[in-house]
C-alpha cells in the first residue's frame, strides 16, 4: 500500500507537484518512504491520498432522512451560511457510517483541488483507492505540527472538530492554545499530547512551552491510513465493487497485521499446530497397529508352516502353502473347475467353449438365466478370481490372484 501526501499545498497540482510518500505491507510498519513527483512515484496497487488539516474543514449537522439523491443538495443548503466559498465548488464527506436523519461531522474541501490531484495522479499511471484525512474529529484531542513547503503548521482535533493554522499563528487575533480549547470538551483538560515531525519540533516546542513527541512523517501517513474517514464520495465515489475490494484487502491486512488481533493471530497458529500434532499422533498410532497386525500374520505363517523361512509377501505365501497342502492330500480347491462349475450352477449359465489352464479360465459365448441368481460373481470374487466379463458375444475370464 502506498500512502501520500502533497508537500505543500498549491493551488492546482499538476504533473510537477512534489508528493511526500510512504510504503507499508502491513499497514503498520513503513517500509520505504521519500519524496517525488507523481510520475517518479512507487508503483504499487493500492494507493492511498491523505489530506492535510489545512485542505480541510470540519461541520456537524443535523441531516434529515432524505433519499441519497437528494442528499447533495440538502448539505448544500445546511451548511451554506457556514461556508467561506459558494457550496457548489465545493466537496462534501459524511462521517463513516453515517445515516441521513442524525447528527453528524461533514468534511468540506475543495472540488477542483481534488479533482486536480487525482487526475494529475492518474494521469501518471496511478489509481487512487482512498481519499483520506490527516486528522479528523475524535473523542480523544490530539495535535500535530508539521512543515509543509518551508511553512510550520500546528493543527489539533477533538470531540468539537479540528483546528489548523501557521505557527506562530500570525493569522488569528488569540493566542494558539485559545485555539486548541476550540476542539476541546473542556478548556481545563490536560494538553493532549502533541505529535510533531523533526523539523518542527523546536517551533512546536517554543510555541507550545512543552516538548513534543517526534514522529517522522512516513510513520504520520501509516497512522493516519489506519483511520475510518473515505473522502472519496458523491461524484469522487468508487463503484462497488472497487470499495468491496479495497475493505477485502484493508480487512485481511489488519486481521494479519494489526496488534489488537495478534491474540487471536497466535491462537490460530496454535491451534493448527494442535490439529497437525493430533494428526501425526493419530497416523503414529496406525502405523503402529498396522505393524502389529503384519507382525502376528508373519508369526502365524511362520508358526504354521515352518518350512517357509523367508517372509515377503505373507498372504500370498500363505495361500500358495494352503493350496500345495490340497493338491499333495487330494482336496478339491476353491479354483478348480468342479468347484467352479459348482458355483455357475445357481446362476444357471451356459457357455459355447471352455478354456481351462493354469490360473485362468476362458468360457466363449457365456450367458446366464434372466432369473438366475445375481451374486455369482461375488462368488467368484471370494474364491480369489479375477472377473472379467466383455464382448459380444460375451467372454467370461477369470484370472486367479496371486
């Protein structure tokens, strides 16, 4: 996933704006980050805009269940009076997971600047997934300084919105923490934290009258990814199926990555490993049992017929030991032809020719009853034949197993 940002807030991007750019895999770590124009940026096939605080501002509504048509035109006429520029040129965002009917944070920026950007982007071979803020209001207040084209921002957001400004801010008549208690429940809460890049960290620091904590942007731009806000709505907004596919990756990126699931990450693999430990426990098991039983079948060949010293094949050698018994003692055999004519009596067959030999035997034209018994194979099968039963007019072979 690759994360970015304009370097400076111009006017119009185009082809030559610098773009700030970060590389995650797992949307937790960076792995490359840097700075380029946007046809020298990474290729990578899901990219991902954040938005300055600067670029953005911040309006909760009330919005009346209207039909998602009509929707546009009702957040104009709602925040019209609010609005600095005509609401037309304007772009609108709901909070994620909003319904029309309740109240809810709207961000609004500038249409033509987005529109600009992505196409200066897609224009150097580059899709953009996610259009996403910086900062967003959030229950717990948060501040930011940053430099942006040889300029210092500080920017916090809270319960009450987020607020953005150069620092020292030489704008506004009031000191910059009157501006923070905007975003604040309570002036009186404990200073949040302030999160600042290397190079503004001395201003922050002087402004603020507090040490700031240093986070390089490339870190800034993963976490900020990390957040719910998609500005990519109304006319900027995906198909379907392009949103489908971007919460299929983000979701399988965080259920494999993302720390608060890393307990349920190790109890899957333990798990697998049970599952693979009980199946080697369980073939360990039989192949135990399955040399047990070869064993007692070799002792009982051995024990019946002593003169057989070397043992390959036990069944086999076995058979072969009952069948020389029965020859040298007169016995008739299952696979004789008495005991096979014998057991094509109940099947009432008939055949033209009769071919017996050593281990098989060939009847041509075989035929059976209509009403003849149907299990005569099964019979055959027993004895330890093969059967073979093919032509027209049929052929019956039966080749003795070994």
């Amino acid at each position: 996933m690759l994360l970015l940002t304009p370097s400076a807030t111009t006017d119009a991007p185009g082809p030559a704006t610098e773009w700030l750019w970060a590389r995650t895999t797992d949307g937790q770590r960076v792995d490359a980050h840097g700075s380029a124009p946007a046809s020298r940026l990474p290729a990578d096939g899901e990219m991902v805009l954040l938005l300055p605080p600067q670029l953005l501002s911040w309006h909760q509504v009330a919005v009346p269940k209207v039909a998602p048509s009509r929707l546009r035109a009702v957040l104009d006429g709602l925040l019209e009076d609010r609005l600095l520029d005509d609401a037309g040129q304007l772009h609108f965002a709901l909070a994620p997971g909003a319904k029309p009917g309740q109240t809810l944070w709207v961000a609004a920026l500038r249409a033509d600047w987005l529109r600009a950007a992505l196409a200066a982007l897609k224009t150097a071979g580059h899709a953009v997934a996610r259009v996403a803020p910086l900062l967003w209001p959030q229950p717990e207040p948060t501040q930011r300084a940053f430099e942006r084209g040889g300029q210092v921002w500080l920017a916090a957001a809270g319960p009450l919105g987020v607020v953005c400004a150069p620092c020292p801010p030489d704008s506004a008549p009031t000191p910059w923490a009157t501006l923070l208690d905007r975003v604040a429940d309570s002036p009186n809460d404990p200073a949040p934290t302030c999160i600042s890049e290397p190079a503004s960290a001395a201003l922050a620091e002087q402004v603020l009258q507090r040490p700031p904590d240093i986070v390089g942007t490339a870190e800034q731009l993963v976490r900020a990814a990390q957040g719910p806000w998609d500005l990519a709505q109304f006319e900027f907004s995906q198909s379907a199926q392009a949103r489908r596919g971007h919460w299929l990756r983000d979701t399988a990126r965080t259920l494999l990555h993302a720390p608060a699931w890393r307990p349920v990450r190790w109890g899957l693999a333990a798990l697998v490993l049970l599952q693979i430990a009980a199946l080697n426990i369980t073939a360990w098991r039989s192949q135990q049992a399955l040399a047990a039983k070869q064993a007692q079948i070799r002792q009982t060949l051995t024990e019946r017929f002593p003169q057989i010293t070397l043992v390959l094949d036990a069944p086999v050698q076995m058979r072969r030991a009952v069948a020389d018994l029965r020859q040298s003692s007169g016995e008739a055999s299952p696979r004789d032809l008495e005991a096979l004519l014998q057991d094509l009596a109940p099947a009432s067959a008939q055949w033209d020719t009769l071919e017996y030999g050593l281990g098989q035997v060939t009847l041509s034209g075989f035929r059976v009853a209509p009403q003849a018994d149907s299990n005569w194979k099964d019979r055959f099968e027993a004895a330890g034949w093969n059967v073979q039963l093919a032509g027209e007019p049929p052929v019956l072979t039966l080749k003795a197993r070994p």
